[in-house]
C-alpha cells in the first residue's frame, strides 16, 4: 500500500526535487514542460504554480490545487481508493 502525503507543507526543495523526479522543470515560480513553456492544468487551463501544484495518486498528472482541477480529475478517473475500478 502506498502513503498518500500531502504537498501543502511540503517545503520547496521536495517540490523541486519531485517536479524534476517526474520530469518536468521549473523555474522556481512555475511548473515547466521538458520544451521549458509552462504546464498547463488541463481542466481549469492555467499553469500551474510550484507553491499550489498537486499530484495525484496513481497518476503523474501535475494540477493547480483548485477544486475545480481535483473535482474534474475524480469525475474522469473515479475514486483511486478503490483501486482504481471505478
């Protein structure tokens, strides 16, 4: 079983380390493709920044931690905690 944690205390050098772990980039500000233009949230469509990216379990979709990215996101991929069935 995994440990789901938190990145709202995380301090920034996880972030940092966990974006280039997922291979990405950063600026310091924003989250960055590899091409270095800016990693867009795909369902509220803005970038995301460093200090309010979220990473969802079992996936490596990096989103802006509005409700609306992580309501969209459970609606498309259902409930993970159920194993990922629904």
């Amino acid at each position: 079983m995994t440990e789901e944690v938190s990145l709202a205390d995380a301090p920034v050098a996880f972030k940092l380390a966990l974006i280039e772990k997922l291979g990405l980039k950063t600026d310091g500000i924003w989250v960055l493709n590899p091409d270095g233009s800016k990693l867009m949230d795909e369902y509220a469509n803005k970038p995301i920044r460093v200090d309010r990216m979220i990473v969802l379990p079992g996936s490596i979709v990096v989103l802006d931690d509005n409700p609306l990215s992580i309501t969209s996101y459970f609606e498309e991929h259902g409930d993970l905690g159920d194993g990922g069935t629904s």
